[in-house]
C-alpha cells in the first residue's frame, strides 16, 4: 500500500488533542445533573447518563476521525498499467549571459528576472521537450532537449556571466547552436526563443542564421529587454565598464534585427516590459496554439488504484455504530442509511456508464447514466454523459437537448465542453449557423482551442458552399422557365400568323361587292378605315395608297396618313415606312427574357 498524501497522516496526532476536551464535557456534565439529584437517582433523571456508554461513543468518534485522517492521505493499492503517449513541440530557449543582463533597471536583475519567467514557462508545458542554449559572445548548449523539467532547472539555475570564456553578444552564433540540438531526422514543430538585452556585436551573421532557420522550418520567437537608449554595463567590481577614452558604454536594444529576423523564420518579436517578458503569451498564442504537436514519446505506465473509498466507508459505519448506542438518534441513523444507499448506488451508475462507454456498448452506458440521473436530476456532468451516448448513438436531437442543459453549469471547463459538443451535433442535424455560433462560444471561453477554430472555419466554408449551391439552382431554374416561355411563344405564333392572314383576306377590296360597303353608314365608314375603301368623297381628289393598318385611328388620322400628289412629298418612302410599321406591329412579346443590366466602367476617387 502507498499514500498519495502521505502528510496528511499528521492529522492521526491531532486526536489526542480531543480527550480532553470529551474529559471537560464529561465532569461538566456530572456536575450540571448533580445540582437536581444525587449520584444515585441520575440512572432514573437522564437514561443516557451511563458514563460508560458515553465513552464509548467518544472512542467510536475518535476511531472515525482518524479513519477520515487515514482517508484524506489517499491510500492507494493495487495497480494496473496504462498506455499513455506525449504530444508535444521541441523548443530550445536562448539565454543572453553577457554582463549587461546583471542591469538593475528591471528588478532584481534583468537575468534574474528572465530566469523566473522561464521558471513560469516550465509550469506552463503540456508535454512539450526544452532545451536550454546560453550566450554572450560564443554560444553553447547548456542543456539538450529533455522532458525532465527538473533537470532543465537545474541547469537553468547555474547559468551566470562568468561561465562564458568571451563577452559580448553574438546573437548569430546563439541561432546556430540552437538549431544544432534539434534532430533533423524529428518531424516534431520546433521553435526557438531568443532572449536578449544588447545589439548584435558579434562576428557572424544573425540574417544568414534566421535564413537557416526558415530553411530548417524552425520558427524564432525573439524577446528584447532594455531600451533604445541604453543602459550601462556593470561590471563584476560594482563599477560600470568604460570605453578607452573613459567615457561609460551604454548597451543598446536592437529592436530593428530582431524584429528582422524573427519575421524571416515566420516567428515573432515581443518587447519586454517591466512586469514580465510576455512567455505565456508566446507560448499559448504562438506556440501551442498555431504549432502542429506531435507524439514525442509513448509506452506503459503503473497507475495505482485509489482506495480512499473503503477507509471512508468504514469510517461512516463507525459513525452508524455510535449513533445505534443512542436510542435519541434512531431517526437520523435511517435518514444516514438512506444518505450512503443513494450515494453508493449514484457512484456505481456512473463507473458502470463509463466504463460501458469506453467499450463502446453506448445503448448500455446511456442506460446506466439515465438511471444516474433519476437519483440526481439536475447535475450537468450527467447530462453531457447522456449527451455523449445519444451522439454516439447517432440520435443527434436527443444529444442537442442534453449538451444544452449540460452547457448551463457553472464549470467553466466543462460548459466549454458542452458547446463544443453542441455545435457538432448541430452540425450533422444540418444546422450550420447554430453550430457556428456554438464554437464561436467555444473560443471566447477559450480562444486556443484549435478544434473549435478548425470546425469553426470549416462550417462557414459548407455555409458558403451552400449558398453558391442554392445560388446555381436558382440560375438553372430561372433558364428553364425561360426556356419553356420561349416553347410557348413559339407555339402561339403560328396561330397568331394564321389570324394576320385572315385579317389580310378581310381587307382586300376586291373580296366584298360595294354593296356590302355601301350598306354601311358614313360614321361606320370613318371609324373602320381598315376595311380597304374610302369615303366616295375622296376618291377623286386623292390616290389609292394603301390605309394606316392601326384599327385605334380616328377618321381625321386616317385621311393625314393618305398622301398627296404635292411636290414636297414622296409617296414610295411613305409606302416603306408604313410596311415597316406593319412588320413591327406584327412582333409579339416574349414574356421571360432577362433583362441585360448597361455596365459601364466604375470610377472612384482613390484607385492606388
């Protein structure tokens, strides 16, 4: 058997403390009940004044109290192991060591300081190899890369100024050492994160470095601490370092290289203010969040099994056991039964769901977990239970409503979870703008969380798909109606040909004798001019042109479009454009056609 807390033991000693505490109230007591009756008429005045039961029930309490003690310990026994695989990214930090890092402008020291924040970083990694490279006017690798976060602290702790042989700053030789504990034969993402307070002063070349980088597809994260205007270089003595000609050398942040240089391995350039040198924000924002993780080391481990639960159960029936000596108590003894039934039978409904669901027999594991739920109703972490099953059982609707009342817990984490899983099933009822305003949810619980990004953007990708997919049967529709309107036109112009015919053989003269002309009156004669004869009237005086064919004139239209033998006027012009007018009279609509927008070139004010 081992202890998870083992410290928690200690407690076992505080026990003692209490007897004489039960030995105070014991006389107190006694001496109370002594005020109405004497030693002897106590057994018949209080039926519970037996001092021997009394102490019995103190012992029983002690006893459970230390249970409680052995319990919070975490006993563990028993063992199983389990396959476990760790994905993560290789980063190398590049420390500054020269002798202006011992600058106090940044308390206690810049070194100090970046120290500390690196120290912070360590907590933050989620399975991620570190490696840590020292440098001021050479470079080397003070430690490789390593999942021991401990043994990279190590390191950490004994870097100073004084290790390195050269001073100076050369950020050039810092990148090559760096890029040169990486496995190149690794497919792992790999960053590097410079720290530095000083321009380059160094003999090589830090753009050449950063072009090596960008080839190896390591991406430079650079952190810069100090000002533009300088500060002075202490020196080990407590003085400050000085030029040949005395005057004090003041080490200056070469914001504009780092910046450069970052860029080209596709990393960023951060300036470090006094309160902290922004690694959790590299980290989370940069790194892990944009970076692709990979498996860096997998195999077995030995997972002891907590057993917290026996001890704590045997403590509550020593508690039971002094509540039975009371005959006062029956009543809450039963409502403490009750209490242990429902929390032993909740337990056991959620490990048999759970561990049905891992199986994969999800019909089972939803029924264990609604059986969990008729003993507590109103938990979230059950509703996502039951939500889970329901999506894996394809039933997407009943999944939805349980993932929305899982989503209204007070667990942060969890309700992040709950929208998550909302949004995906959302999305296989078809219902793309719902899931896409629950991953949006997602990210502002959480704005690293690259699954919901990914599903996020690929949902509004089928929205788009979707409406261009609409849009083209619209247009397929449109030129099929168009297409049968053209069928019917052409179908109604034979019969409309046919009718013209008629109407032409109705207007020829020689068709009808006079009589049937003459039978009719003059105001007939002048409304109807398409009939092919004219007034008697006229017939002398002018020629036999052919009528306007518009049956809407009047009489005194019809006579202007007759024309005369005058000078000014040419009577074979006038015959073409009424023939031409016939011929357009003659055009039918076409109902349907789209009409053609008129495009013309757009102008705007500013067009660079």
């Amino acid at each position: 058997m081992k202890f998870a807390r083992i410290d928690m033991l200690f407690l076992i000693w505080a026990l003692p403390l209490l007897l004489p505490v039960f030995i105070y109230g014991h006389r107190k007591r006694r001496k109370i009940l002594s005020r109405y009756s004497s030693p002897k008429g106590l057994g018949i005045i209080a039926s519970d004044a037996n001092a021997g039961r009394r102490w019995i029930k103190n012992g029983l309490i002690l006893a459970a109290l230390g249970l409680i003690a052995v319990a919070l310990s975490g006993p563990l026994y028993g063992y199983r192991w389990e396959e476990i695989e760790r994905k993560g990214i290789d980063i190398i930090v590049a420390l500054d060591c020269s002798k202006s890092m011992l600058a106090t402008d940044i308390k206690p020291t810049r070194l100090d300081k970046a120290k500390r924040e690196i120290y912070d970083l360590l907590n933050m990694l989620k399975g991620d190899r570190i490696g840590l490279a020292a440098y001021s006017g050479t470079a080397f690798l003070q430690c490789p890369l390593t999942l021991d976060y401990n043994a990279f602290h190590i390191f950490l702790n004994t870097l100073t100024p004084d290790m390195l042989p050269v001073g100076g700053t050369d950020i050039g030789e810092a990148l090559r050492v760096s890029l040169s504990a990486f496995d190149e034969r690794s497919k792992t993402e790999k960053a590097i994160i410079l720290i530095t307070d000083g321009e380059h002063t160094g003999g090589s070349n830090p753009v050449e470095a950063a072009e090596a980088l960008a080839k190896a597809n390591v991406k430079l994260f650079a952190i810069g601490i100090g000002t533009d205007g300088g500060v002075p270089v202490p020196e080990s003595d407590g003085g400050l370092k000085k030029d040949a000609s005395g005057k004090i050398i003041l080490s200056k942040l070469d914001e504009e290289l780092l910046k450069k240089i970052a860029i080209l391995t596709g990393g960023a350039y951060v300036r470090a203010a006094a309160g902290g040198m922004e690694l959790d924000l590299i980290y989370n924002t940069e790194i892990r969040g944009k970076m692709e993780k990979t498996t860096l080391s997998g195999g077995r481990r030995q997972v002891w099994e907590d057993r917290y639960q026996w001890v704590l159960a045997l403590a509550m029936l020593v508690f039971i056991a002094e509540l039975f000596i009371s005959s006062k108590k029956k009543g809450i003894m039963l409502i403490f039964l009750v209490m242990l039934f429902n929390a032993s039978a909740y337990a056991g409904s959620i490990r048999n769901g759970e561990e049905s669901y891992q199986k994969g027999e999800y019909e089972k594991a939803l029924k264990y977990f609604i059986d969990a739920q008729l003993q507590n109703p109103d938990k979230p972490e059950i509703f996502y239970n039951i939500g889970n099953a329901y999506y894996k059982l394809e039933k997407y609707d009943e999944a939805a409503n349980s993932f929305k009342q899982a989503a209204k817990s007070e667990n942060r984490q969890l309700r992040q979870k709950a929208l998550y899983n909302l949004g995906n099933a959302d999305y296989r009822k078809g219902k793309l703008e719902d899931s896409v305003k629950h991953y949006e949810e997602v990210l502002k619980l959480d704005p690293n969380d690259t699954q919901a990004k990914e599903n996020l953007e690929f949902a509004k990708k089928m929205i788009e798909q979707k409406k261009l997919e609409d849009q083209k049967k619209q247009e397929e529709q449109n030129k099929k109606d168009d297409k049968d309107g053209k069928e019917q036109d052409l179908q109604k112009k034979p019969s409309d040909d046919k009718k013209e015919d008629d109407k032409k053989n109705q207007d020829k003269p020689g068709e009808k004798g006079k009589s049937d002309i003459n039978d009719k009156s003059s105001d007939e004669k002048k409304e109807k001019p398409e009939q092919g004869s004219e007034p008697e009237e006229d017939k002398g005086d002018k020629k036999g042109t052919a009528p306007d064919p518009k049956p809407d004139k009047a009489a005194e239209n019809e006579a202007k479009t007759v024309q005369t033998d005058s000078a000014d006027k040419k009577p074979d012009n006038t015959e073409g454009q009424r023939q031409a007018e016939r011929a357009l009279n003659r055009l039918t609509d076409q109902p349907g056609k789209a009409m053609i927008p008129a495009y013309q070139k757009r102008r705007v004010e500013k067009d660079w």
